[in-house]
C-alpha cells in the first residue's frame, strides 16, 4: 500500500486509508507505535514497552501468588 506524506500545520503527516485502519483495528485517537527494524520500519499497535513490563507484573504475580491472595481477603 503506497501512502503520501503530507503537510499538517508544522508538521508532515501520512493519512492511513480506512481499509488499513480496518486492518490495524485502529480509530482515530488510537496509539500506532513505529518500530525500527532490520528490515526497515514496522508501524504497529503493538506496544513493546507495555508488553515488557506485564511481563515482569506476571512474574511477581506468580511468585507472590500467596501474598496477593493475602491482600484480596
């Protein structure tokens, strides 16, 4: 898919055709993260950082099980 970059205010801009938001299972006001990749750029909702961190928030919740039990009595 071959997108434009355009002028908005100060700065430039691409405007994503609706069958990519579709496809992205984006709205407007939606968060699309840019990654770099060996291969070049990959625009994603994927939010690497937010998954990084749930990812230690799951450990602590594993090992702590008995503790968070604890806390919602």
């Amino acid at each position: 898919m071959k997108l434009k970059i355009t002028a908005i205010g100060n700065s430039a801009g691409v405007i994503l055709p609706k069958e990519l938001l579709a496809r992205l299972r984006l709205d407007k006001g939606d968060e699309l993260y840019a990654l770099e990749t060996p291969d070049g750029i990959r625009l994603t909702t994927y939010d690497p950082d937010f998954a990084a961190k749930m990812e230690v928030a799951e450990r602590i919740m594993r090992e702590r099980r008995g503790l968070l039990r604890k806390l919602a009595e």
